[in-house]
C-alpha cells in the first residue's frame, strides 16, 4: 500500500492543475482524509513550494462550518501535502453540467453558504481567489464545503498554459485577469459569476479561447436571463469595483437585495458572536450581507 507521510493512500479522488488528490487514510486516530499533493513541476520551484506551505499554514487556522478543515501539512519525499477534511458530496461544478432540477430556494441556500463561509475566511485575512463550482462541494444533507484554500494564492501569471496555468478564467475578476492587485473584491465577483451559472446554467462568459473569454470579462457584461436573475447578478457587481478603499460591509450579492424577514440579520450577529445554535434552520434564510462594499458591470447588466 502506498504511503504518503502516515497516511495510507487508498485511491485516486481526482486530478487538477496543482497536482492530485487522494483518498488515505490517517492510521493513527483511524480517520479518512482528503490528501492533496503538488505536482512536481511545481513542488520544484522553491518559491511556490514556500506559498503553498505558508499559504495551508494560514488556512488551517480557519474553522467555518462551510470550508473544509485542514488536519495536517507535511513534506514527503521532497513533496508536500496537505491532509483535509473528507467531504462526501458532489461538487457544484457536476450538478450544474447535469442541469439538475433544483428549486430557487435550495440554489439561494447554496450560494449562501458560499457567502458565509468567504465572510468568516475574509474576516481572518484570507481571501480564496479561487472560487469556482469545482471547489464548492455540497453534502447530501444540503451543507456547502468550499475547498482549496490555502492554494489558490499560487496563481501565477508567469505560468503559460504548457507550465500549468491554475485557476479557472472563467470566474476570474478583471483585477486578476490584469495581474493587478487582488483583494476580498474577486471573491465577490467569482460569486457573481457562479451565481449567474447556477441560474442559468450557462456561464455568464464564454468564448471559443480563453483569451476571448478574458476579454468578454473586461469588456463586455452577461447575456440577459430575466429579472430575478439579474436582481442577484446586481448585488453581485454592486459590490466589485466600487472604489478601492479599506473593505467595508455591504449587502450580500445574492438575492437582489437584503433580507426582509427581521430574524436573519440578528441571528448573523449572533453567528458572527460564534453562537452556534443561531444558525436558522437549512435552507429557510435569504442572505443578508457581505463584507465589501464595490461595484462593476453585473449592474448594468440587470438594467439592461
């Protein structure tokens, strides 16, 4: 049986950009894991080695309902490993590719579970810049789990496609796209776009190469899908790009706007006081804020 550290690889759960991802097992305490381990192509490059350790280092310190845990990170062989929390689910990325027919209250329920789990992550300095269906996985009870924190902060702009480019283009925001600095704000905007797909089934930007798409992201705004869909796509993009000073708190980019059922906001504060037992019951809240004030293009979208 192959080991990586102390943990017993079982199988292969998947292939991405950064490397592979394994089911194992941590013989110690008898508990599955996620293991996931760079490629060496990267892990051979001193400064990305570095990022993705001090970058999972960060990570682990994040404990949210909705992120999965990270459990350990070590080095075998001269390759490193993060070992995480094993979430039995589907990503998001498969339920929209079968276009499943999903009830607008669990899609709502979904992206705010995203929203929450990215506000506590904001709030302790961490900022995913990775968002994509593909790291949003949900559980058969309806939980949302985002995954690959600690490792999105190694896109970078100096690999081409050949060198392995990470990250998806599609739900980059236009900062990250134009190699300029990158904040809480492109999460909002990944949010946006997911938004927009989930609704829709179909990503708000698309072309026949990336460099298309790139430019669509720049320049161009999303196709028209109806009222309440651009009401969500609204929130979303009000709050982008709306100057670029200290993040402040704004609405939610879900929705369309606040919620206007007078529980959600206080039962918020009382999560964000780490009450556990105010966490209205599943799938019976709207979303209620985000940690960001900014706008972009969703807007004139919606108005459109």
């Amino acid at each position: 049986m192959e080991t990586i550290g102390k943990y017993q690889v079982h199988k292969v759960l998947g292939h991405g950009g950064m490397g592979t991802v394994y089911e194992a097992l941590d013989p110690v305490i008898q508990r599955k894991v996620a293991l996931k381990t760079m490629i060496p192509a990267l892990a051979d490059a001193p400064e990305l080695r570095l990022r993705f350790l001090r970058e999972a280092q960060a990570a682990g310190g994040l404990r949210h309902r909705n992120i999965v845990t990270v459990y350990d990170l070590g080095e075998d062989k001269g390759r490193p490993y993060i070992a995480m929390e094993y979430i039995d689910g589907t990503d998001l990325e498969k339920i929209i590719q079968n276009r499943e027919p999903l009830s607008l209250e669990w899609k709502l329920d979904v992206l705010r579970q995203v929203c929450e789990g990215l506000s506590y992550a904001h709030r302790h300095g961490i900022v995913h810049r990775d968002i994509k269906p593909a790291n949003i996985r949900v559980t058969p009870d309806g939980e949302v789990k985002i995954m690959d924190f600690g490792i999105a902060h190694l896109q970078s702009s100096n690999l081409t496609k050949s060198g392995l480019v990470l990250g998806t283009v599609h739900y980059m925001s236009p900062e990250q796209i134009d190699g300029n600095k990158v904040d809480l704000r492109a999460d909002v905007f990944s949010v946006g776009a997911i938004a927009y797909e989930l609704f829709a089934y179909k990503r708000p930007f698309e072309a026949e190469s990336i460099t298309g798409v790139m430019y669509q992201i720049m320049h161009d705004r999303p196709g028209r899908q109806g009222a309440a869909h651009h009401a969500v796509l609204a929130r979303a993009g009000a709050h982008h790009h709306e100057g670029h000073g200290a993040p402040g708190r704004g609405a939610l980019p879900v929705a369309g706007g606040h919620a206007q059922r007078p529980g959600v906001a206080g039962a918020r504060d009382r999560l964000e006081a780490g009450d556990a037992h105010a966490r209205p019951r599943h799938g019976r809240t709207m979303p209620t804020r985000w940690p960001c004030r900014s706008t972009w293009r969703w807007r004139s979208a919606a108005r459109s």
